[in-house]
C-alpha cells in the first residue's frame, strides 16, 4: 500500500485546508509478484477553527506540515499561501455578516457529528444512499455526506430528481430517529436546506416531514422534562447537603449533570433545525393551521425555558408569527407566556431581545395580557430600554398600549416613564 500527496486546496465555505492524495493498493502473488492493483483519490480536511486574523500564519504553517505527514515540507511556501487567503477571505465575510444583519434567524451551523473529514461529490451519491442501509454508524455518515452536498444551494435541484435518495433519507429518519439524534439531525438538515426555498417545499409535504418533526419536538421536549425530574432526585438537599461526607452521591450527581448537559447540546441541535424547518414550511397559511392543531403553540412556548440564545431567537420568532391570530394567542394565555417573556426582558443578546420586545407589542393589543405585563413588573423594565436607542421604539408602542388602561395609569408615576418621554419629544 502506498500513499502518495498530491494538490492542497482551500475548502470553499469552512475554515480548512484540503489536501488531495492518492492511495494505491497492491496484492503480491506468492513469488512477490504484483497481481492486482487498485488506485484511489482521496481527500483529508485539516480543520483551522483558531484561524484569525491575529494568528502567525508562518507558525501555523510549519505546524500543519509538521503535523500532517501527506504534506511534504518542500509545500510550506505553498501551505502559508492557501492560509493568508483563508485569513483575508475570513475577515472579509465577518465584514459582510455586519453589513447584512437582518432580523431572521440564523441558519443553523454544522453541528457536532456533521463534520467529518471527507468532501462530498455529487457523482458519488449512489455510495451515500448506499450507506442509509447500513447500521446506525454508517447512515450518520452517509446523511453527514448527503447533507454537505445540499448545504449547497446549487446541488438541490439535482438531490431533488434524486426519488431513491430521498425515499432513503425520508425512511430512515421515520425508522430510526430514535436511536441516533445526530442521524435525526443530519436528515432533518437535508430537508431544512429544501425549506429554504419555498419551490422545494412540496417535496417536504410529499414525504410527511414536517408532520415527522412535530413528534420528534414532542418527544424530545418530554424528554427533556425526564431528564430534569432525574437530576432534581439526584440533586434534592436532604441527600446532598445533610450529609455531605457522602462523596459517593455528589460525585454521582456531578456525572449525571454532565451527561445531561451533552444531552441538552445535542437536543437543542436538533430542536434548532427540525423548528427552523417548520417555520419556513409555515410560509403557507394553510399548513400552519395544521401546525397549530398538533399543539405548535404548546411546544414553542416550553421551549422558552431553555437557555441556548439561538434556540430562543427561533423559537420567539416563529411565535411573533403565530401571535397574529386569536386563536394562537389565546393558546399562548393558557401557557402563561407573559411570565416566560419577562425573564428575557433585558437580556445581554441584542436580537433577543429585540425579537422578544415585538411579540410582546403583539401581545400587547389583548387587554389581559398587558394587565399580566403589569403584573409581572415589566412597565420599568420596559421604562429602563426608553435610553436604549435599539429599543425604544418598540418600547414606547407597548408602553402606549398599557397607558390606554385607566387602572394602569398611576403606575406610571412610580417610574422614569414620563420624563423619558418628554425628553425624547424635545429631542
């Protein structure tokens, strides 16, 4: 067997270099003779994710000649060349990123378990729905090299006439998500890139996706509440802290906080993508009234008690939408939401909170829910955001609304509320 280097290329999104090498295999006869021979190209990623634009590209460069060894040192000059382009091209695109900055949600990242060290071809899809086949291990990697593919916008039409491919992928998340959230994730990725485009989404209605992932949320929202009944008996203070020189049950504990935290980051992975994917299927009004009659509204307002800040950009946007018909809104009042909303009111994340503050003026229209904004002390938190120049319109409007109440008025001279105001009309 031998390997022999070839090309190194910049990978065209990510911060990694690709190196091209090629492996050929030999089987020798018994007299030593050469009797089959096989060649093979293949690819290694070496992923750059401390590459910035104060990294010692010079340093780095030797490191990665060091430290791969399908790289001859006579390519450094090469190396240190393909990682000042990386440096530049980085800056330029977080440059872009400020520029561009709008209030929808981000696309989600590639998640742990997406990244593997191989570059998928198009041409080589039959090998990946093969894969889907297999046991659990392999279809995370065949969906993983699927998925790579239609993170690129240029490939969906060709995965779309792909029927085989996309039965496969369809099937095996029906058949297995359960045993693996990282396949789960892979698979509803692939169909969130067809989301992206309203054109596409037939194809997600032909398969039942989207009435897939409504049961995956609903199974993994119960889930997370199983979890957490299991690390409060573990934590409950008469065990830990009446007898504290039982190592034994804090050490336990503290190994099952941390499982339950690797739990937590995997399932908001997948929370974050199959969401994100209902919330663009929710173009058609049609289809969010289905969403609404499997209880959309019930899972997107239990998934405010988390804490992961993306999740929660989601998850308040795809509510500021629904929050527009009663019927919505009046499902959000049975969930108490104004309470759940108080606790993002501030926060340090910008979008957040912005987001957070617009469906609380949706809100705002329902004489219930500003008398519970009152209740729950929100008429100075919003009063505070009146100096904030990101804020204070959307601030002035609610506080609007819950000045048109004649029993909420005197609250308003327990706070900073009016001289604000005026001094904002002399300005």
């Amino acid at each position: 067997r031998k390997v022999k280097g070839g090309s190194i290329d910049v990978h065209p999104s990510e911060k990694a270099l690709i190196v091209h090498y090629e492996v050929e295999a030999t089987i020798l006869g018994e007299m030593g003779d050469p009797m089959l021979g096989e060649r093979k190209e293949c690819q290694k990623i070496i992923r750059l994710k401390n590459l910035n634009a104060n990294t010692d590209i010079a340093s780095l460069a030797r490191k990665v000649v060091e430290e791969c060894k399908l790289i001859h040192p006579s390519k450094l000059a090469e190396v240190e060349q393909l990682l000042y382009y990386l440096q530049n091209r980085r800056d330029a695109s977080v440059g872009k990123e400020k520029k561009e900055k709008t209030s929808k949600p981000k696309d989600p990242p590639p998640f742990e378990g997406m990244e593997i060290d191989e570059v998928a071809n198009i041409n080589d899809m039959d090998e990946y729905v093969e894969l889907l086949y297999e046991d659990i291990p392999d279809k995370v990697r065949g969906s993983a090299l699927v998925l790579q593919l239609a993170r690129n916008p240029d490939n969906l039409e060709e995965l779309l006439v792909n029927e085989t491919a996309l039965g496969a992928l369809a099937r095996v998340l029906r058949e297995d998500w359960k045993q693996s959230v990282e396949l789960a994730t892979n698979i509803i990725y692939i169909f969130f890139c067809f989301s992206s485009f309203s054109q596409f989404h037939g194809i997600i209605t032909h398969y039942k996706i989207g009435a897939l992932c409504m049961n995956i949320i609903d199974h993994e929202l119960k889930r997370h509440e199983l979890w957490q009944e299991e690390l409060a008996k573990k934590k409950k203070a008469d065990i830990l802290f009446m007898y504290p020189e039982n190592q034994t049950l804090k050490k336990d504990y503290e190994k099952t906080y941390k499982k339950y935290q690797g739990l937590v980051v995997k399932q908001e992975q997948l929370l974050r993508v199959a969401l994100y994917l209902l919330l663009n299927l929710a173009e058609d009004t049609r289809t969010e009234l289905k969403m609404r009659n499997k209880n959309i509204v019930h899972m997107l307002v239990k998934a405010l008690d988390r804490d992961n800040c993306e999740l929660l950009i989601l998850v308040v946007s795809f509510l500021k939408k629904l929050s527009i018909f009663m019927e919505n809104k009046n499902d959000m009042v049975e969930m108490d939401i104004v309470e759940k909303l108080v606790k993002m009111v501030p926060c340090e994340h910008e979008d957040l909170l912005n987001i957070t503050l617009r469906l609380l003026l949706n809100l705002s229209f329902d004489t219930g829910l500003r008398n519970k904004m009152v209740q729950v002390g929100l008429l100075p938190k919003l009063t505070a955001l009146l100096a904030n120049e990101n804020y204070k319109q959307v601030a002035i409007c609610i506080l609007y609304h819950i000045s048109m109440d004649d029993r909420f008025k005197s609250m308003f001279a327990y706070t900073d509320c009016i001289p604000q105001v005026c001094a904002l009309m002399w300005d």
